[in-house]
C-alpha cells in the first residue's frame, strides 16, 4: 500500500478516513483497492467548513463476479457525524465507465489527496488512459457544467457565494488546459492553473477568491468580479470552440479486460 502525502486534510482527519475504509471492507466484505479524497479538499479550494468527499474503487471476491444475477455494484454510505461522504463504485463498474471516458473517475485517478493504493491500479489506469480516454467526452462535460451547473447559478446576481464563483472558474480552467494542451487535465485547480495562459491580473483575482474562500464559511457571499465575470464569458467561447474539434479516442477494451482478470482472478500477479 502507499499513501499519497496529506493535503487539507488533518493528520487524525486521514487517520480517522483510512480506519473507516477498513470497516467499510469488513461490513460489505470487499477489498479497497483505491480510495482518494474528491470534491474542494482535492480541487485546492476548501473552505473551514467543508466536508470530506471519499470516494474509492473496490473489488469482490471472484465468485461475486461469476453469478448470473448483476448485484448492486455500489457502495454509498452516505455523510456521519464526522463529516465523511464515503461512497465507491465496484471494479468492473469502474472499468466500464472508464471505456467511456467517464470524467469523474479520470478526476478520482489524478487526485492529490490518496488514502489507498493498492496493486498499482489507479497507475495502470492513468497509463491507459493517457492514450485512450476521450478529449471531446472531457470537454463537452466540462462544458456542461460550467453552463449549466455553475454559470447561470450565478447569472444576473451581484453577490455570490464564493463557492458558486469557484466552481464556476474550475470547468472553465480545464478547458483551457485541454485546448492548449492537448492532454488529460489534473484535478488540483492551482496545478491547472500553472499549464494555462491567464493575464497576471486575472490569476491574482483568482488566487484572491481561492484565499477568501479558505477562510469563510461555505455559504459565504462576495461581491461580483467584473475582471472575472468578463473571463468566464471568453473561456466559456473558448472551450465551446474547443469541444467541437476536440479529438475523439477510444481506449482499447482489451487491457482493461486483462487488468479486470488479474485483480480478480489473480492472473499475472
């Protein structure tokens, strides 16, 4: 097992994260091959009061694979009284998403913040998914988001909560990095932001909202930006321009077939 260094995240915090991993195994008699933390802690924008998003890949025993009946193939614990949102998603559920090129588990793969690692899956994934995960799939949901999920939230209105602002600027960000790199963006907001081209004065107003947002409340409101609203609207016609051309890849099923085998049925370990 390796573990990634803590980031956001309270040394008894992690310790407390990780011990409730093991009695998730042992209460649905899995095995947690990859566990991280998602959401605001691993994109670089907590806030005091945020939550801990941990999210995992896990494996059954073979015979669980080898009945004729699909079982549910997640695992949702929901939010306790420590603040810990736990949920995971079976291998081959995982697997099926990745062939197509689901961007939440690409996020889980790149995440900064790992509580679990076993058996070197998350890296043969992201291997695999440096030549096959879909660009155009990427763009058109980072797209989605930054209209639909965050854009018109803060439309028309001359405060916002600093959340809302955040997660408006992160999509936006990623398509950028997709356009002008040509590659599978990080999870870490700050990392993204060093692979872009952003004016100096629209990265401090940025690294201003982040700061802001570190130390107040989730909820809390901050006047409208123009600098930032006008970048928005620019990025937003960059990555709908982008989304269109972006190239289509199609990861071949065959070694994640083969990664399937050798996790569950112990082939080639």
């Amino acid at each position: 097992m390796s573990e990634a260094p803590p980031s956001h995240v309270a040394p008894d915090m992690r310790a407390a994260i990780i011990q409730r991993l093991t009695e998730v195994e042992a209460r649905h008699g899995v095995r947690v091959l990859y566990a991280i933390e998602s959401g605001s802690r691993a994109w670089g924008f907590p806030s005091p009061d945020s939550d801990y998003d941990v999210r995992f890949i896990y494996a059954h025993p073979r015979d669980w694979y080898l009945s004729v009946n699909e079982a549910r193939d997640v695992i949702e614990e929901g939010v306790d009284e420590m603040d810990f949102d736990v949920a995971g998603w079976d291998l081959r559920k995982a697997l099926r998403l990745f062939l197509k090129a689901n961007p939440a588990l690409w996020e889980w793969l790149v995440s900064p913040i790992t509580y679990r690692d076993d058996g070197g899956v998350a890296r043969r994934l992201r291997e695999i998914a440096a030549e096959g995960y879909s660009l155009k799939a990427l763009a058109y949901h980072y797209l989605h988001i930054a209209q639909e999920k965050e854009r018109r939230q803060i439309a028309a209105k001359t405060t916002v909560k600093a959340k809302k602002y955040v997660y408006a600027l992160r999509p936006l960000l990623a398509l950028d990095w997709l356009r002008e790199n040509q590659t599978l963006p990080p999870m870490a907001m700050p990392e993204v932001m060093t692979g872009v081209t952003l004016a100096d004065d629209v990265r401090q107003a940025i690294v201003g909202l982040v700061e802001h947002k570190a130390v107040t409340p989730e909820g809390a409101p901050v006047d409208r930006i123009p600098l930032l609203d006008e970048w928005m609207d620019e990025a937003y016609e960059r990555g709908r321009a982008y989304a269109d051309i972006a190239p289509v890849r199609q990861t071949e099923r065959e070694a994640l077939d083969t990664l399937f085998r050798e996790i569950v049925l112990g082939e080639g370990g």
